[in-house]
C-alpha cells in the first residue's frame, strides 16, 4: 500500500510552431497545424507547449492541454534563426523541462540536451543551392548534417527524401520514419455552376491549366511557361493558364517566361487565394499542372486527385511516389515534355476521365488523420530513446 502522497506528473512536449502564422500557412505551417492540432487532443494526458516566436492568433491553440510561449527573435533571418534555435530556445527547454522537443521546420537546437525529433520535408538545397539566396544557402549547408545527427529521430514525408536523407547525411535508415503528408478536405469536384463562375471570374469563360504553388525556382515555371506557349502556337487553344501563388523568389528566367505572356490575356496570375477560392480554381481547371523538379512530396498533386481534376507532375524524386500512376508524368527539364502532357490532357478525353478515376482512388491513401497517427508513432520512437 503506498502510504505517502502521489503526484502525477504529465509527460511534456514542446512543438516548434513558429511557422503557424494567420491566413499565412505554407507546406510545413500545414503540416505543423494538421498534425500537432490532432495529436494534442488525441493526447489529453500530455501537456504540449507551442513556441512561437511572434504574437498568434489563438486559432492555433487546440485544446486545454496546449501552453502557448512567445520566445523573441522573430526567426526569419540566418542570424536571427541561430539566435533563436541555439539561445532563446534552449532557455525556455530549461524552464519547461520537456520529455522532447519536436521541429517540424528541419532546424534544430544544437545546444541543448533535451531529445529532438525534426521533420526534414526535404533536402533540395543540397542538390540544387542556387536554389536558395547565399544567405540561407551557407547557413543551410554548415548545420543541416548537423540537425540530422543531433536529432534522436527524423520524420519526413516520403520513401524518396528518406532514402535521400540517409544517403546525404549518412543517417541510419532505422532513426527516419515515413509520415505522408495529408491535403486540404476542403478539396472536392466542383458543380458545373461553380465551374462556369470561376471561369467566368478568372478567365473570361475560356478553359484553363492551373498551377499552384509559390514562384520560386524549383517550382519549375521558367519551363513551364515557355511549353504552355508552345502548345498554344501549336495547338491554336484558346486555354489560359492560371498562376496561384505569391512571388517567392523570382529569377531572370522565370521574368523571361512571364515576359511571354505580356500583352496577353492567356497568363493569369492571381497571388495568392483562400482556401475557398482556391478549392473553385482547381475544381474548374482541365487540370491541375505540377512539374516542380525537386519535391520531399508535393502536396498540389493530392489536392487536385481530391478536387476531382487530372493531374500533370514530375517524372522525378518524390512525385512518382505520390502519384503511383494517377498523374500523368512528364520530363520536368524539358519543355518539349510538358508542352505535349498540356496537349495530351486538353485533346484526350479518355485520358482525362480515366486519371480523375485514378486519382480519387489515389487521394484516399493520404490524411492528416493518417499523418498525425503516423507522426505520433515516430514521437513515441523518439521518446524511448
């Protein structure tokens, strides 16, 4: 019998959320709030501490058992991110005492003993660096092999950056776990009305491509653009192309490409939308282009076999994997490639409705409930070490 007084004392987690910004969310801000916002009220028994490094908006606080911290600097520079992953963190780790700290941004505390599970997206930079400005590119370079043997465990969102990761940094295959990404629910096939209307907004009633994703070198619109002219000389099509996505990093091949289309109408670059807005866009699309050379995942390619829209991706890294033959894949280095994948999929609709059938059964594979499960199980892993 025990004869003195028990105390509980609750498991603790930190999460580094300072990718969770209002209205603001990219691919791992998704990942992060998907994710961690399950476990947390899967897991009422731990207590979860969110580190931000800015205000937040409380929508990002799920349950009860979420403590919410704010540690200075705003991370959004090298030095800054040094700053705040190897200082201003490491004294809130002390203050709390967590059983582990989880980064979902790949970056690390290299200066605390506290165990860490980092989700690595992927490594692009190591294969492509002048992908990424030469600020980023020397910080990247110096402490990314770093991160990955600091951390007790690495998740990350395919069996293609797994197995790259192992081979760049020299990881056991043993410490990576596999944590597919989710999409959007959101995403589903849209009424003809709803197809005719967002033409109507977007198009002026003409059929279109859509692409969506941020304008940056990897995403691969400087190939893009100059096949969607191409098959528009050939083909005399009277499609446009829609652009959704905020000018990230644009380079002069990519300014070239846009430069193809002034005095046109047949480009339309619409910045970013909302999650409403974007859901229309895709829905109404003959299909959803994705042709990125360098992918850990590519979520787009699971949203558009949920929107019920053909899918054109990459016959490279990640894709394939994703894809599993639900897309139509093409050579994203060449133009020649992706300008006749445009034509195949506009002239063929055979094809067409045969790769929306594919890919409404592709898209049941990946969930955010899967992820989150999946997840968990790697958090477990880390916390038996």
């Amino acid at each position: 019998m025990h004869d003195g007084p028990f105390f509980f004392i609750p498991m603790k987690i930190a999460v580094n959320t300072r990718l969770l910004l209002k209205d603001k969310l990219d691919g791992i801000g998704w990942f992060t709030y998907e994710t961690m916002r399950r476990i947390a009220r899967q897991h009422p028994e731990v207590e979860f501490h969110f580190i931000f490094d800015r205000p937040f908006s409380k929508d990002f606080i799920p349950s009860k058992n979420v403590f919410a911290h704010i540690v200075p600097p705003p991370a959004r520079h090298p030095v800054l991110m040094k700053l705040w992953y190897d200082m201003a963190v490491p004294l809130l780790l002390r203050r709390i005492k967590p059983d582990l700290f989880i980064s979902p941004d790949a970056q690390c505390s290299l200066t605390t003993s506290v165990p860490q599970l980092i989700v690595i997206h992927d490594i692009n930079f190591e294969h492509y660096p002048n992908d990424v400005p030469v600020s980023f590119r020397s910080y990247l370079s110096v402490r990314s092999k770093k991160w990955a043997h600091k951390a007790v465990r690495i998740a990350t969102v395919s069996e293609f950056s797994k197995q790259d990761i192992c081979e760049t940094y020299g990881v056991e295959p043993s410490k990576v776990d596999v944590v597919y990404n989710g999409a959007n629910t959101l995403y589903a096939p849209v009424s003809e009305e709803v197809k005719l209307a967002t033409k109507n907004r977007f198009t002026k009633g003409e059929d279109y491509f859509v692409f969506v994703g941020s304008i940056h070198p990897r995403k691969n619109l400087q190939r893009l653009l100059p096949a969607f002219k191409a098959f528009k000389k050939r083909t005399g099509s009277k499609m446009r192309l829609v652009i959704v996505g905020s000018a990230y990093w644009k380079n002069e091949e990519i300014n070239a490409g846009l430069a193809l289309f002034e005095g046109t109408e047949d480009l339309v670059m619409v910045g970013r939308l909302n999650a409403e807005e974007l859901k229309d866009v895709v829905g109404s699309a003959t299909a959803n282009v994705y042709v990125s050379y360098f992918e850990g995942f590519g979520i787009p390619i699971v949203e558009g076999f949920r929107a019920g829209v053909p899918v054109i991706t990459s016959n490279v890294t990640s894709m394939p994997e994703v894809a599993n033959g639900a897309a139509l894949l093409v050579n994203p280095f060449s133009i020649e490639s992706i300008s006749e994948g445009l034509e195949r999929i506009a002239s063929d609709d055979a094809l067409r409705a045969e790769l929306v059938k594919k890919g409404t059964e592709r898209a049941a594979f990946f969930s955010w409930d899967k992820a989150a499960m999946a997840l968990w199980d790697s958090i477990e892993k880390a916390l038996q070490k």
